[in-house]
C-alpha cells in the first residue's frame, strides 16, 4: 500500500506540474502572439508540458561551489570559561585554527563579468574558492563582497568562457501558489532538480539571518543547495535558496530562499563598495495587528505601524509621525515591519525612496532620503572585526566612537572594551565617526593595532588583531 500510495502521490505531482505548464501555454498563447518561444520551451518535443526545455536553458547557469579554509574553533577542556578569568588559565580553552572544506551552490547573473552570486555561508573563511559548472568546467573564483545579514555573496571568476546567466525576474511579482523550481547541488551529489511552489511571501522573524524577507517554498532544499536557484516556470530567478527548517538539516517541506529583488539591491553594493551600506530610517515601530488597524481606522492588516521617531533622523526630516502605517516602499507593498526594515537596510545609505503612508485616514507619499546607521550594534559589530564582537557602538558627541555596551562574555570584553569608552584613533589615523572607524578596521585588517581610547578622562591604548 505504501508504494502504491507514494507512486500514486508523484502521479499528482506531475498532472499538477504538467497542468501547470498547459495553462501557461493557453494564457501566453491567448496574451500575445510572440510568447511561442516560451511555449515551446514548456513542451517537450512529442508537444507533452514538461519543464525540461525550460531547464536546459536554466541548468548550466547553475553552478557547484567548493572551498577550502580555516576556522578558529574552541579547543581543550575548559573552552567554556568566561574571558574576563582566561588569564588564569593562558594554554587552556583557546581557539585554534582548523582546516575545513564546504561544499554549496550558485547562480551566474552576470555572463560577461563573471559574477556569481551565492550564500555568505558557503564561503565564510574560504581561502580557496572553486566553481563548477554543469558541463564539467572548473574555474577559481575571488571573493569581491560578502554579507553575513542578508546571507548573500558575490563571487567573480578569475578566468572564463562561455558563461551562461540566469535573468532576474521581479520577485514583488510573486504570488502564494506560483509554481517554483530548486536547483542546487545537494549532499555534494551534483546538480539536481526539484519542484513545488510558493508556499508563503515575507517570511520574517525566523533568525536565520538578521535581515530577512524570505520566500517559503516546499520545493526540496537539502544541505549543499544553499547558494542555488530558484526559479519560476520561465526560467527566471525568483530567489537564492538560503536555509531549510528541518531535523538535523533533512528537508521536510520547508524551505526559504532571498528574493531576487534583495539580491539584486545587495549584489550592486557588494560590486560598487564591497560591502553593504545600510539604509536606515529612524524610527521605532511593530507589526501591524488588526487591534491597531482598527484603532487607526486602516482597512488592512498589511504595513508597518510607526511608534516612534527619532530626532533628526531620516524620517524626520521627511515629515514621518508616530502612529503613521508605512505601506508601501516605491510603490510596491509593504506586509510587515520585518519586510520594511530589510528593504530599506538592503536599498542602502544615500539613496532616495517614495513611501505610502497612512495618516488620519488619508493616504499620502513622502519622499525620504535614507541614513548612514549612526550606530553599531553588537549583533554587527562582529563581522567589523572579530574582536569588536559583543559591543555595540555609537558616533559620539564632538566625534569619536562611544561604546555603549560590552557584553562580558565577549570578545570585544577580552580584549579590554568598557562601556562609555571613545574610540578616538585606530593606530595614529584618527577616527571621526562609525564611518571612519569601518574603514581604518577593514584597512588594517590582519595586522597588529591599536586603539586610543578616552576613558574617564584618561588616555589609554588597547591592541587587537
């Protein structure tokens, strides 16, 4: 009975799939007379619906990713003992650096550059990057940026030819119910295909990543597919599958990937600065419940509820008030606060964004031009510097650095960071701001330096690697 049940189970699957497929065909077909290409990459050669042509096309933008590297790893047996008490026990519980290898996926976006995008995870600590395509060429790749919030990375291969690259399709378009296709490399087995659909839109609050807006989709994401594509019955990308939610990493139907629009707004950052210049409004806010909506008089459980604004602030200065419903960014829905701050954090410092707000039962636009985050916190402080990891820090009035907070047990704790310490220099280049203070970091990363810090009045200098 079980064999007959699960045979008669991948029957459904493909009648829905192959469904699928001829009422695409019939609705391009009635729509415009120049879908044929499209239609016939939806048949197979005998006019059955398959997604094979389709795929054709799509697989050798797909591509298999290995690494090599070291990693700082807890060792001994006392790894465990607060830092602020390891100079008690100086060759006890510390890291030291080991050798690993990951393997992973990747999508190439851009043929005549050579970029790739892929997960920050699959290539965090990497110092050798491999990629593969479907065709059995190899090639070495360099990292030009990653970002670990978003999860997201982008990769150029040193030399190449005959790339093929994966279009981007507008991920705000999506729908619960659209049909989906995962391509990856799972368990390291090769390339491999599968299908499902858009289960759920703006998935947030998942702590997977810190910025998050994920599709949720049941088509089948195992370990190694992280990096790979997915991609709507076109053959256009949708979304990098990131993460799956299952015991011990199996799938179980669940699976999430970054929208194509998200990688598109992180990748342009990551290629013009190599890294991710944050957006940032100002302001202090909750998801939207239908008590408040109601409250308010908004017909509508989808936005972001503003409680507060702070002074001087992007939003500020735009003419944003506390008790304001933010619903849409650029005209384009807003369901949540989760999704209104990834958008905006992934839009990036500087540039400007049309706003739909809800204000005393009239809907207006304002124009806001967004922030360079005035602050740091110790969930990001880390990927700054791995000794700043556990602090958070602040631009300080009449300039500087402030650190407003140390968690003991950190990194940032063992190297000698206080609370209410200025970071005033970084070696004998003076630091101005959170801005400055990013750059001397990156600048001298690797290296042996120091800090000068105004404490209480006193000067004092701490190093750090």
């Amino acid at each position: 009975m079980f064999h007959q049940h699960k045979s008669a189970t991948i029957k459904l699957k493909a009648l829905a799939l192959a469904t699928a497929a001829a009422l695409a065909i019939g609705s391009l077909s009635a729509q415009a007379q120049d879908a044929t290409p499209l239609i016939n990459a939806m048949q197979s050669e005998d006019g059955t619906p398959s997604l094979a042509p389709m795929l054709k096309n799509v697989i050798p933008g797909v591509v298999n990713i290995s690494v090599k590297g070291t990693k700082a790893v807890n060792v001994g047996p006392l790894f465990n003992i607060p830092e602020e008490f390891r100079f008690m026990f100086p060759d006890l519980g510390r890291k030291q650096n080991r050798q690993f290898r990951a393997l992973g996926s990747g999508v190439i976006i851009d043929a005549d550059k050579g970029y790739i995008v892929t997960n920050h995870h699959v290539i965090d600590g990497a110092d050798q990057i491999r990629v593969a395509l479907s065709d059995g060429r190899e090639f070495d790749a360099k990292k030009i940026g990653s970002d670990p919030h978003t999860d997201l990375a982008l990769l150029k291969l040193e030399k190449f030819s005959d790339l093929t690259e994966i279009k981007l399709a507008d991920s705000d378009s999506l729908e619960v119910g659209d049909f989906a296709v995962a391509i990856g490399n799972p368990f390291g087995l090769g390339q491999t295909v599968t299908s499902g659909i858009i289960s759920a839109l703006g998935r947030t609050g998942l702590n997977i990543e810190n910025i998050e807006n994920f599709i949720q989709t049941d088509a089948a994401i195992n370990s190694g597919n992280s990096g790979g594509a997915l991609v709507n019955l076109k053959g256009e990308l949708v979304g990098i599958n990131t993460a799956i939610l299952g015991p011990n990493g199996g799938n179980i139907g669940i699976g999430f990937a970054i929208p194509s629009n998200m990688v598109k707004t992180v990748t342009a950052q990551l290629e013009k600065f190599g890294e991710v210049r944050r957006g940032q409004l100002g302001i202090l806010g909750q998801e939207l419940n239908p008590d408040l909506a109601q409250n308010f008089g908004y017909k509508s459980n989808d936005g972001a509820f503003v409680n507060e604004v702070n002074k001087g602030s992007a939003a500020d200065k735009a003419g944003i008030k506390p008790g304001d419903i933010i619903f849409s960014v650029d005209g384009k829905k807003v369901t949540s606060f989760g999704e209104l701050r990834a958008r905006i954090a992934t839009i990036g410092a500087g540039n400007t964004v049309n706003l739909g707000i809800f204000r005393d039962g009239k809907e207006i636009t304002l124009k806001v031009k967004l922030d360079t985050p005035q602050e740091l916190s110790s969930a990001d402080s880390g990927s700054l510097s791995e000794a700043f990891a556990g602090a958070s820090f602040a631009n300080a009035e009449g300039g500087g650095v402030e650190v407003t907070a140390v968690d003991k047990r950190s990194a940032a704790y063992a190297i000698g960071l206080r609370e209410g310490d200025v970071i005033t220099a970084v070696n004998r280049s003076r630091v101005k701001d959170l801005n400055a203070l990013k750059k001397l970091v990156k600048d001298s990363s690797g290296r042996i330096n120091a800090l000068r810090i105004e404490r209480n009045g006193t000067t004092v200098y701490i190093t750090f690697r």
